[in-house]
C-alpha cells in the first residue's frame, strides 16, 4: 500500500511507515480486525474506553471505523458479530462491555448520521460560541511542551489515529477552550484521521467537540481543566507544566484556559442547566484573580508555541 502510494506520487501529511501500515485495506482484513476485537478486546472495551496511555496508542478500541466508514464493513454486521461473541462467551465478558461497544455504533454513529443529513448544507458554517482564533500551529507537528496534546498528536500523525477521548478531551477540548475557529478545527479533523468521511468528522467536530450549533448534539462543552486529564490518563506525570498548579510559569494551561473560557462565554451559558455548578463555582472567583487568568490565557493563546 505505501510502496502504491510512493509510486503514484500521492502526496500525503504525518508520517507513514510500511512496516507498521496496519489497517484493513479489503474486506477480508477487515473480518481479520472485528475477529480479533470480539477474542481480544471486547472483554475490556467498556473498563478502559475513556483510558489514555502513552505506551498504548490503541487500547481495547475496536479500530474498525475505517472498515465501516469505507462500507468494507456493515454496522449491523458489526454489532451481529459482537453480539454472537457474547452470547457464546458470557461466562467471560460482561454484558456492560458489550453495550459500552454497541451503544457506540448504534447510538452516537447512527445519531451522527441522522444530524449530518437533517442539517446540512447549514451545518458546515455553523459557529455559535462565535470562536475566531487561528489553530495552533503544533496541532501539524506535534512540537509542544503540554504532554498531553503531544502524545495525542503524535499518535494521530503516525498512526492516522486516536482514541475517542484523545479526540474529544485533548485535540477537541484545547481547540475549544482557545475558542479556535471551527472551520480550522474541522480542516484538521478531516485531514489527519483514516477514519475521516465528512457526515461522521463535520457532526463530531462542530457538534460534540466544539460546540459550534450551539448545543444540538452536545447539551453541554466537552471542556476540561487539567485535572480530568490526569485522572483519565498517565499524561501528566511527565509533564513539563504541574497539573495541580493553577497559578505561576509551571501552572497547567489547561488549568488557566478552562476558567477564562468560562468567563469569556459567560452569555452563553447563563442559562445553561447543566453548567450552573461550573459558573457559580466561576462567580466565586474574585476579579484579581480573573484578570491573571485573563491575563496568562492571552499569552497562551496568542504565543502557542511557547507552551
Ligand atoms: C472531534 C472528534 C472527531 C471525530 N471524527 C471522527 C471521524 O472523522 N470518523 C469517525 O468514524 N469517527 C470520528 N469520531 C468518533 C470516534 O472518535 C471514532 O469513531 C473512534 O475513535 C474510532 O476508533 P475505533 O474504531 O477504535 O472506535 P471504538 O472506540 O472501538 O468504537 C467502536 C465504533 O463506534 C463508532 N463510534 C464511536 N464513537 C463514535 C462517535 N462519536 N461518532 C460516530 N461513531 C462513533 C465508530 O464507528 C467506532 O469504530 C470523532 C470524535 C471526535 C470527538
Ligand atoms: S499537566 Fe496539563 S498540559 Fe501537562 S499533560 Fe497534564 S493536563 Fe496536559
């Protein structure tokens, strides 16, 4: 497949190596991938989906959204596959791992779908939260002292892939919390994963990830501070920032962009149910406070690669 793609002179981004290409590429590599999820992976899908390592780039993630997006897969054949397996291995696999992966398919897959053609053309210019800034430049090399961030792109530029979380509270959350334009975000999305069709990419993207319709898909932001980043994952113990820190040089940026986030989109989300905990917990903070926030976000969002 590279030698293919050498010789045909396409040109591609990130870095692709021969030896370890290893995504399915016709309909029997792909039967190959779901028979080793269903044997190997499926008895921990569940316990670890929201788990983030840097020795593991895959987990127990199925790795078959290429295979369906190309339709070299079905997703009822899929989930027929999945549940076959447990119903002859019960006595092993636990029924919430089960339905952690099939909820997965049949749920936000399908809900993704069903949003792409009910919305679209509308969709692709959707901006509610009305975000203007540039997109990091390392989100294209992965050159950042945030360890976090620099893992996650890592793995999405040598593998064309990464987890859902990475996707969603790494890469998703930083382009959020900097209030980065969507159409960038988007043009990142689509250009680095395997998996990227734009009916599946654009609704994760503009809805789950970036708030951009204003809460139709997603009733509230995926944003976090550090804290959720390090309960989740093995990133912050190596980390040139402290994530306990919330205030100084060595102070997460995560940290200060959360709050300022939060300050900067208080319109939005004055009457918002489900953030009411979080802006109350924002109204507490006194205004010496938030001008450092304020302050220390600006630089992190003008100087991104000084982080
Ligand atoms: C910002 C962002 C962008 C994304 N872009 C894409 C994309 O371009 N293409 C894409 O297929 N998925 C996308 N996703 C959804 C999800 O991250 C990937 O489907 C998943 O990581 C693919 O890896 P996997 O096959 O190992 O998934 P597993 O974790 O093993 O999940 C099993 C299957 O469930 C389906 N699935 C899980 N979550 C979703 C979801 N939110 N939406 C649709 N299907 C889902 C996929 O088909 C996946 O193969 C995106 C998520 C986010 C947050
Ligand atoms: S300390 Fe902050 S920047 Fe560093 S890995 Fe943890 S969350 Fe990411």
């Amino acid at each position: 497949m590279v030698k293919l793609l050498e010789k045909e002179g396409v040109k591609t981004i990130g870095r692709i190596s021969a030896k370890n290409f290893n995504w399915p590429t016709s309909r029997e590599d792909s039967l190959k991938v779901l028979n080793y999820f269903c044997k190997n992976l499926l008895v921990h899908f569940g316990d670890f989906q929201d788990a983030m390592h840097t020795e593991e780039a895959y987990l127990f993630h199925s790795r078959l959204s290429f295979a369906l997006n190309t339709k070299m897969l079905s997703p009822k054949e899929v989930i027929d596959s999945v549940l076959d397996y447990y119903y002859d291995h019960k006595d092993e696999i636990d029924i919430s791992q089960t339905e952690g992966f099939i909820r997965q398919i049949l749920g936000w897959r399908e809900y993704m779908r069903g949003i792409y053609w009910k919305e679209m053309p509308g969709y692709r210019r959707t901006n509610k939260l009305r975000n203007q800034n540039d997109l990091a430049p390392f989100y294209w090399d992965a050159n950042t002292k945030m360890n976090c961030l620099h893992q996650s792109i890592k793995n999405s530029l040598e593998n064309a892939y990464a987890h859902h979380i990475q996707r969603l509270m790494i890469t998703g959350n930083y382009a959020l919390l900097t209030e980065t334009h969507p159409d960038q975000v988007d043009e990142w999305y689509l250009g680095i994963y395997i998996d990227a069709i734009e009916w599946v990419e654009m609704t994760n993207t503009r809805g789950m990830s970036q708030f951009a319709d204003g809460g139709l898909v997603a009733t509230k932001p995926y944003v976090s501070s550090g804290s959720y980043i390090n309960k989740m994952s093995n990133y912050c113990k190596d980390c040139h920032y402290s994530v306990s820190k919330k205030k100084g040089e060595k102070a997460c940026p995560f940290n200060t962009l959360y709050w300022n986030f939060l300050d900067s989109k208080r319109e939005h989300f004055k009457n918002n149910q489900r953030m009411n905990m979080m802006m109350s917990l924002l109204n507490k903070k006194d205004s010496e406070e938030l001008e450092e926030i304020r302050s220390r976000a600006k630089a992190i969002i003008s100087n991104p690669s000084d982080f």
